[in-house]
C-alpha cells in the first residue's frame, strides 16, 4: 500500500480501502443530485464484481477485491441520512482499524458545474452537511473525497439549494449517464493507483 495514503498506522487485516457514498435512504430520494454518491459508488460494486450489500455499520456494507488483483475494498452506503452520515463511517472505519487517509468519500459538488468529477485529499467542507458529518467523526479533514459536479442553482438561497440538491436531474438522461460512468472511473482509477 501506498505509505501517503494509507498513513501510519499498520493497515487493516481486511481492507485496504473504505469507499463511502453519500446519500439518502429511501425511494424518496432515488435518483436525486445528493444520491449521486450512492450512484457512483453501486457502480463501482458491479464495476468489481462485489457480493451484495448487507446491513452493517448503520448503512449497506460490501467488501471484496476492486478488480482479480486489485486492493481490497469494503464499500458503505450510510443509512443514517446525508446529515448524520459520519456515525456510519466512524462505525466501519473503527472496525476496520483504517486511517482517515484510507477512507474515500463520493458525493455531489454544487461548487463543481455539471460532469465535472475531481479528486482531492483533505480540505473544507464547502458547507456539505454529509462532508461535516464525516469530518466531524472522523476528527480529521484528510480523507480522500470523489467530488461529482452536479452544478448549482443561481442563487445562494439555502432552500432554493436545498431543493436543488434534493431534486432530479435536468440534464438529458445520456449526459447523468456519462456522468455516473465518468465519476466510476475516476473512483476504480484512484484506488488502483493508490494501491
């Protein structure tokens, strides 16, 4: 395992990687800007080839290789809603004794225009209440975070946002397709590579 990633601790006997979607449970919220987490992260299980999700850790857990040789990864998709994501992660990241480096986190980006998908290690927040969440629990800025552009309305109005957030996309479904696939690829390129 790469040392900048996995950080010092010894590394887990089970996982190399925890790759957390954030999201909201429910048919509700299927389908929704602030699911795109969830999304990207159910791709990457059918992508690996993963068994089927299970309830643990207050969310939907699977783990297996990412790839024949790749790293091990366990993939979590918190049930706790968006707002309280964090005590999910804290449950999984202290069972599987992993550093805040070995955790990526994938979730939507209004700060990012539409199809725009990016990679960063540590940082702010930007005012994501699943990412604070998280942060808070984990008692550290500096894990990975999949950012997946979803754009933004024309205004700051926190509840004209929060219906932005919590509504379907606008775009042509082949352009959310392209996307969801863009956004995989940037997530099963980051953990080869960080292997």
């Amino acid at each position: 395992m790469n040392p900048a990633v996995g950080g010092g601790r010894a590394p887990s006997p089970r996982v190399d990687f925890l790759v957390v979607g954030l999201g909201n449970p429910g048919r509700r919220y299927e389908g929704t800007r602030h699911n795109a987490g969830f999304e990207v992260v159910r791709r990457a299980a059918q992508r690996w080839q993963l068994g089927r999700f299970v309830d643990r850790y207050a969310g939907l857990y699977s783990e297996g290789r990412a790839g024949p040789a790749g790293p091990r990864v366990a993939l979590l998709l918190p049930m706790t809603y968006m707002n309280d994501s964090g005590r999910s992660v804290s449950a999984a990241r202290g069972a599987l004794r992993l550093e805040p480096q070995q955790i990526i986190v994938c979730h939507d980006e209004i700060d990012l225009p539409f199809g725009v998908v990016r990679t960063k290690l540590g940082g702010g927040t930007a005012g994501h209440r699943g990412l604070k969440s998280v942060r808070a629990a984990l008692g550290s800025p500096d894990f990975w975070r999949l950012r997946i552009g979803v754009g933004r309305p024309d205004t700051t109005d926190p509840e004209v946002v929060s219906r932005w957030v919590l509504g379907r996309f606008d775009e042509p479904r082949d352009a959310v397709e392209a996307l969801f696939e863009q956004a995989t690829d940037a997530l099963v390129g980051l953990v080869s590579q960080s292997a």
